[in-house]
C-alpha cells in the first residue's frame, strides 16, 4: 500500500468550503471518481486521508494538498487528476496526483498572492508602504487558548509589492505549517488601519508551499 | 463574485449557504438559452437542499437545452442584513444574477410559516409583491407545492399557481411561456394560455365576492380559465424516471443522503393528514426501477447512505423485493439503507433483519392518538397489540430508544385520550423491561412529541375548528402529570405557532394585506423559535380589523364554500363530509388497497386505482 497526495485549487465559491465540509466533499469525489483508494475497515468504512496546512474560510489557493492511501501501487495517476476534478465542486481542480515523497509536517512556509482592487490600490499601497518603513508591527495572534503580540513584521518576507491593472499585489511569504502559521489576514488587518481601507475585501491567494530549505512541497 | 459579495460573505455564519458550485450543479451559457428559471426555496439552504421535489424539477428543467434553472434560498438573518446593507439584490447561486434577470421565479410552498419569507425573497430581489404591480419587465412569479391547495392568501401575489405534480406541468408552462414570449404576447395573454394547462390555476382570473358575515358568496372565473382546477397528475409512476444527478450540499442538509421516491400517495386515509388526501390514488414504481436508479444516483454523487422515501414505504406491495435488489449492491458500493415512515402495522420480523443489517438509529412510531377510540376517530389505524409485537421485535433486535408521535387538540378529544398518550408511552416502558431478550445493561428511552393539531383544506377534518389554544395549554399540562416514568420525556410544539398555521391554511384572500404588512413589521422566519412574533402577529390582524379565530377556530359549514372550493384534488367534498361523519362515529376506513372506498380520485388515473382479487 502506498499514499499518495494530489494537489488541488481551491478557488472562488470553492474557498468557502471549511475543512470539515471539504473532507466529505473528498470522500464522495473519490469514491465516485472510481480511483482505488484503500478504506479503513469495520462497521462504518470511510476513506483514510489527511489535508496539508488547511486554508481560513474564504481565503484562495493553488497549492492545496491531500494524503490519502491506495493498494494499486501502478495506477495510472495522470488520468486519475482528470477523474477526481471531474467529480470535484466549481472551484477545485485537482492538478496532479503522485505518491507521496516528502512528510506533510516537513511544511514551514507558504507564499500568498494579497490582491487589492483597483479602487483601493493607491490606499492599499500607502499602507504597505507604511507598514514597510515600520521597524516594528504588533499584532495579536489567537491561538486556540492563548493571545500572543507578535511582531508581524519579523515573520514577514516580502517578495515584491507592485501596482498593476488588476489592482495593487502584495507577494509575501509566511510562516505555515505544524510549527507556526501566521494567517495572512493578519497582516491585512494590520493594513487595514494604516490607509483607510476598511471596507476592502483584499483577495488572498496562497500560491506554493515550501519546506525549510524553501524547497517546494506543492 | 463582486467585491460586495465577498465582503458580504466574509462577514456571515456558513457563507457556503451563498455560494453555489456544488457537485452536481449546473452551469449554461445564458445567452443560449430561451427560458431562465429561479427555482426559490422560502426557506434555509439547509432545508431546501433536503427537498426532493427541487431535485426532481432541476434535473427535468436542466435536461433541457432552452432551459437554465437555477436555485435560490431565503438567507439567513446575518446574510439578509449584509446584502440589504451592501444593496446585493437576491441572486441565484449558479449564475449569482439576480432574481429580476430571470424569466420565471418559482417557488414552492411547503409550509404556511414560511410565507413571509417568500415576500423577505421577493423583497430582497426588488420585486414588488402584488402581481398588480408587476409590469411587463417583471419575471412571471408562479408556485407549486402542497400549500397551492389553499394558496388563497398568497393569490394575489402570485401570477401563476400549479396544482399537483409539477414533472409534466412546469415544462409545459415552460414551453407555453417560450411560445408566448416568441409571438410577442403580454404577459396576461401568456397567463390566459397557460390556464389551459392541467392543474394551472391564475389567481387573477378568478374574482371572490363575500356575504356580509365575512364567509365566501362565490368564486367567479373568467377568460375562458375554467371554473374549477383540478390537479395535475402523473398516471403511471414507471414512466416517469427518478432524478438521478443530485445537486450534493457541501454544508450538511437536513437530509443529506441519496433519495428514490418508492411510491407516491398514501393507501391509510388517516383523516388529519393532508398529503395522504393531496397525492391520491398511491402509485408505486417497480422494484427494478427503483433499485437500479438508486444504484445510479450513489454513483453519481458519491453519497454513502441512500433512503427509500415517500409517505409510507412499507405500504410498497413489493417492498421486500426491492430491499433485496438493493441489498445485491449497497454492500459492495458502502452504501447504507435507510428506510424512513416505517409503519407498526407491517413491520415484520424480515424487514426488521433487512434493516438492522444497515444501520440501528432509534426506532418511531406514530400512533398520533392516546386511546383505540381516538385512533378509530382519525383514522389511524394502529392497535396496541400491533405496537407491543413491534416493539418486541425491535427490542429483540437491539433497539433501547423509541419515539413516539402524538397529536394534541384533535376533533373529539377527551382528558382521557390525553392520559392514554402517557399510558402508551408508559406500556412501551414497561414491555422493555419485561423483555427477557433486550440488550444487556441497557435502559430504554421513550420520547414523546406532540404535535397541536391543524385542520387542513382538503381533509375531512377541514370542516372542524382547531382547539384554543387555552384548552391545548391545559391538555399540555395535563399530560405532564399524567408522565410517571423518568424513562419517558415529553416534547411539544408551540401552540401558537400551530394556530397561526391554522390561520394561513383555511385563510382567504383578505389575508394578504397581513402577511405584508407583518413582514413590514419584522416577521419572517416564522417557523423558526426563535424568530417567531406571536405579539407582533396579533398586532397585525388587530390593526386590519381581521379576526384570526374566524379562519382557525370556527366550524366550517358542510355546505358553505371554502376558499379552496374551486381546487380540486380528486377527492370529492361528498367523501370528505362521509368521512367527517365516520369520524364523529369512531367509525375506521379501510386502506385503499384493502377495499376502495370510493373517494373520487381513481377519475385522475381513468380507471380503478388498484387491482383487487
Ligand atoms: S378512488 Fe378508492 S382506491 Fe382510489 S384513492 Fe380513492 S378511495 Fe383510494
């Protein structure tokens, strides 16, 4: 038996799908798609998978990931992309499955994509500036007990911050994964009270997923 | 989605209510289609993604390349206020445009409490209520549904009302709409036309005139639509497929499972159930049929548990055939049973087997009545003797939790008949322990719920007012003293939800300036506890000068005539008035498999309902 982990989009109305609705979701798109996937055994079989790094509601991906196990070690995995999207919501693509080589827990950093519309691009990026020219930016961080102050920008790493058709794009990476996740709607939030931008909806688009070494995971 | 959209969406519980894309729904281009309907359900997404009807019609109007149908629902209260707030007018979930874009809006009336909400979706849609207001720019706003039986307070918001099953009518109102769009013809030219059509009934070509004591003088048609509308029917339910692609909810339904409807109707005639007299004759498909289309329907959408619905499946004459087919490949695809409206009567010690082999949940039972005589009253026909053989069946199987249904305020009822509901209850308890086969170290639990009762149009019980509410309080009370047992717990409907109920079932047409002006003062969601303003209601009809205890509390003449007069559903007003008579007497009917009893309904089919030999 080997696991192997597909990798999927997560976009539009499909980002409003919590993790719990979405491991149902899985488990009638698979049984569906016709993939042989392994069930656990007993009174109630269900399918035995795990999802990677799961994303806040209403936030976008194209680096999403689930592990699930299989006994067909030779199972055609191109065309089997093709049968689980088929079965899959609006908004969730599966863009290839292959069997699992690095560990999900081996996850430390995720890149994000924060899009602002045009109509709030210019406030967006006085704020950004603002915020880049801070030394310092505390927020607090709610954890499921416990609220930590954390400065943001310590944990930030800003890959480029630009102006275009499309509005005004933040490419930032953050910590993810078991040790630390820093949800990007943290720094929105911050940003938020730096330029009036109270009423913008900022997309939020998670592009990749890396390991330590910033080596990809998906 | 609009920036609007998704900052509305960020800000509500479940936004998934809001979303659409779920597996199974469909996408068109709307530019190659001739028709655009709104499917809207007046109430939760939860709710109506139980419903099977809106499956059936989704897939019988989407099977159509002219026709794009899509769904709407009533938000909840947060989403309300962030889409009034932000100016999003309702939209359906596939395309997200609004309602307004649409040719037709449809929606379909299950339950008298949710009326409201229908004039809340009309409102967020920016679409006036009257049909008198609407221009020609508007969407025809047509309904469908049990409540169409007495849509009298909702006529005159509504230009269309489609009596009966809608698989065969809506496409054909469909098609007359196309038609009519085609030659140019105003909308009250295409309404004309499709009061032609089996079971279309337009509100406004009917004029209501009243006698001075506020009852119904007559009921006027005009326009060549006929005087009286009777119901649209499917005659042999094997040449009608079963809906075979779900729209699958991502956030859980109420019922979030595959459905085959096994049979469509009721043979028991229980005097108080409206949907046993609305779906006459009983018409069931084959086993074949149906085994093969639920194999297909978990196919397609994945679902691992599949129920056997309709009014009373156990009344299927060849049940234990289709348990059996079904049974050749639920257990290979993981794929579990469940068979809801089991019936005490028939439950034998074979079906029990066929069932535990799938999953054991509690066991129900509606005997509905306390006492034999109240039974014979109502006509449900359950003995003592047929639920202590059940139960012991059951316990023998393993079960420790029984639900039994009753209903309170019914026509002839005595203290004593409410005592008997403890007794049941009590004798239930008693027959577990006495049980030398029930599982081990385990206690039983009995819950009892009680229902108020409400005299529903096309019944024979239409005729007899419902019991004040005065007397339901007392008869609640009196049952709580009369519950010994800790094993037993006793849950009851709000007596004033059931009474406004009662009111909008038997209302008229003088009611609609009501529910208007009761949405205007912040009532909808009706249905629901929490949301429900019995003061503001009374508030309501006392500003209008309408006294509600004259649509709910009031014996109907036998000869006086109903708002629903001109409604008909194939059972005549003579069989309702003898059965009315048989009920006063205690006197029982016999199920119409046993023997017919001649209601009337057998003229929809053309022929005799069943085949006695
Ligand atoms: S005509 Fe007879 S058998 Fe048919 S529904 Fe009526 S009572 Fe039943």
């Amino acid at each position: 038996m080997i696991t192997v982990r597909a990798r999927f989009s997560k976009t539009g109305e499909a980002s409003y799908i919590s993790l719990l609705d979405l491991q149902r979701v899985f488990q009638r798109a698979l049984k569906r798609s016709g993939i042989p996937v392994w069930y656990t055994q007993g009174f109630n079989p269900h399918i035995y998978m795990t999802f990677s790094a799961p994303l806040p509601l209403g936030q976008e991906s194209v680096a999403e990931c689930v592990d699930f196990k299989t006994e067909d070690e030779n199972y055609d995995w191109t065309a089997a992309a093709q049968q689980l999207s088929e079965c899959l919501p609006k908004g969730i693509d599966v863009l290839r499955i292959e069997p699992v080589r690095t560990d999900s827990s081996a996850i430390a950093l995720a890149r994000y994509e924060i899009t602002y519309e045009p109509d709030w691009a210019q406030r967006a990026a006085r704020a950004y500036s603002t915020f880049a020219a801070a030394s310092s930016a505390s927020v607090e961080k709610k954890g499921k007990r416990t609220v930590k102050t954390i400065d943001l920008k310590q944990y930030t790493d800003v890959e480029s911050a630009r102006e275009t058709a499309d509005g005004f794009i933040l490419s930032v990476f953050l910590p993810a994964g078991g040790e630390l996740t820093i949800n990007p709607a943290l720094l929105t939030d911050y940003l938020k009270g730096l330029a009036d931008l109270e009423g913008a909806v900022p997309r939020i688009l998670r592009t990749a997923l890396y390991t330590k070494n910033k080596e990809v995971f998906v | 989605m609009t920036q609007e959209l998704r900052a509305a969406l960020a800000a509500v519980q479940k936004p998934g209510r809001y979303t659409g894309g779920e597996p199974g729904c469909v996408y068109k281009d709307k530019d190659k289609v001739d028709l655009r309907f709104a499917f809207c359900f007046p109430d939760t997404y939860e709710v109506g993604m139980s419903f099977l009807g809106m499956k059936i019609l989704y897939e019988i109007l989407n099977a159509r390349e002219d026709i794009w149908c899509e769904r709407a629902f009533m938000p909840w209260v947060d989403m309300k206020e962030e889409m009034e707030k932000r100016g999003i007018p309702l939209y359906a979930l596939e395309s997200k445009d609004e309602l307004r874009a649409f040719d037709m809006v449809g929606f379909t009336l299950q339950y008298e409490l949710s009326y409201t909400n229908i004039l809340a979706m009309l409102d967020l849609a920016h679409i006036p209520f009257y049909a008198a207001e609407r221009g020609e720019d508007m969407p025809i706003i047509v309904a469908g549904g049990p409540c169409v039986c007495n849509g009298e307070p909702l006529a005159d918001f509504f230009d269309l009302m489609m009596l009966g099953e809608g698989e065969v009518q809506l496409p054909a109102v469909c098609d007359t709409v196309i038609q009519g769009r085609k030659e140019g013809l105003s909308k009250q030219e295409i309404l004309r036309r499709c009061a032609q059509i089996e079971g279309v009934y337009i509100p406004s070509l009917y004029d209501v005139s009243y006698l001075p004591d506020g009852r119904i003088q007559s009921v006027q048609s005009r326009d060549g639509a006929p005087a009286v509308v009777t119901k649209a029917i499917i005659r042999d339910m094997n040449t009608q497929p079963l809906p075979t692609h779900f729209v699958v909810p991502m956030i859980g339904a109420v019922h979030d499972r595959a459905q085959i409807e096994v049979l469509r109707g009721c043979v028991r005639g229980c005097r108080f159930c409206q949907a046993g007299f609305l779906y006459r004759p009983m018409r069931e498909r084959n086993a074949d049929m149906l085994s093969e289309a639920g194999r297909q329907l978990c196919e397609n959408t994945g679902y691992d548990e599949i129920s056997l619905t309709s009014l009373s499946t156990s009344d299927h004459s060849q049940l234990e055939t289709l348990l059996d087919d079904m049974l050749t490949w639920t257990p290979e695809e993981h794929v579990s049973m469940s068979l809801p409206s089991l019936r005490i009567d028939n439950f034998s010690q074979s079906l029990v087997e066929k069932t535990t082999r799938v999953r054991k949940s509690g066991l129900t039972f509606a005997p509905e009545a306390g006492t034999q005589r109240l039974r014979d009253v109502i006509n449900k026909n359950v003995t003592w003797d047929e639920i202590e053989r059940t139960c012991t069946l059951a316990f023998n199987a393993g079960y420790t939790s029984v639900k039994l249904y009753f209903m309170m305020g019914l026509p002839t009822e005595t203290m004593e008949d409410i005592e008997g509901i403890a007794e049941t209850a009590q004798r239930v308890v008693d027959l577990y322990y006495k049980n030398p086969n029930k599982p081990k170290g385990k206690g039983v639990s009995v819950s009892i719920s009680v229902a108020c009762f409400v005299p529903k149009p096309h019944t024979p019980f239409q005729f007899v007012p419902q019991d004040t509410m005065e007397s339901l309080h007392e008869k609640q009370q009196h049952l709580l003293r009369s519950v010994k047992s800790r094993k037993i717990s006793v849950s009851y409907h709000d007596k004033r939800i059931s009474f406004l109920e009662a009111v909008f079932a038997k209302g008229d047409r003088r009611l609609a300036p009501a529910l208007c002006e009761a949405y205007r003062r912040g009532c909808f969601f009706d249905g629901w506890d929490e949301h429900f303003h019995f003061d503001t209601w009374m508030e309501v009809f006392r500003d209008l000068g309408i006294d509600p205890a004259f649509y709910a509390n009031r014996t109907i003449g036998e000869d006086e005539i109903t708002p629903w007069e001109h409604l008909d559903y194939g059972v005549t007003k003579d069989y309702l008035i003898r059965e009315y008579h048989k009920a006063q007497q205690a006197k029982t009917t016999q199920p119409c498999n046993r023997a017919c009893a001649g209601c009337g309904a057998n003229h929809l089919l053309g022929g005799p309902c069943f085949d006695y030999r």
